[in-house]
C-alpha cells in the first residue's frame, strides 16, 4: 500500500505542473480574447424568437429583430445603446436604449 501511495504522489504532483501550465496558456489566450472584444465599438446582429404552447407542434408566434448596438461607455449599467427594427421593415422602430431610458 505504501509503495502504491509512494508512486502516486509524484504522478499527481506532476499532474497538478501540468495543469497549472496549461491554465496560464488558458488565462493568456482569455486574456487575448477580452482584449479583442474589448476593441469591438458596434454590433449589427439579428435575433429570432419563438413562442410555444405545450403539447403544440406549430410555434404560437414567431419574430425576428435587427439590432444595432453601440459601444456607450457611459452608461453603467449595459455598457451598450441599441435600437431594434423589424426583421421584414427595416424602417420599422421596435424598440431602443440610450444609456438612459428604454422606449
């Protein structure tokens, strides 16, 4: 028993090296990627929802938004402004945030 202890303290020690290493190339590359998305100013992105009752197999309603979204320092609570538009008319203003007020 003593010598499987023996044998296994060092495989575990060089297991926890192993590990401690590739976590700092795992913080690095995070840390690279934050960066990176720390130098993102504005998004253009769709979102697509649907809603279901139980049991259905149609969804009940179905809808998509454009959002642009805009870097706002400013604001301390999202970080972001947005507005939304309809999906099939662009020209059509669902929904929006300045950093101080959601309409």
């Amino acid at each position: 028993m003593k010598a499987i202890n023996f044998i296994s303290l060092p495989l575990l020690f060089s297991m926890a090296l192993i590990s401690c290493k590739t976590n700092n190339h795992t913080e690095d590359y995070l840390q690279k990627v934050l960066g990176s998305l720390a130098k993102i100013e504005s998004a253009t992105y769709t979102a697509q929802a649907e809603a279901w009752q139980p049991g259905d197999t149609t969804a009940l309603f179905t809808f998509c938004e454009l959002i642009n979204e805009y870097d706002n320092p400013a604001d301390t609570t999202i970080g972001a402004s947005f507005v939304s538009f309809d999906c099939d008319e662009p020209a059509k203003f669902k929904s929006g945030y300045d950093g101080k007020v959601r309409i």
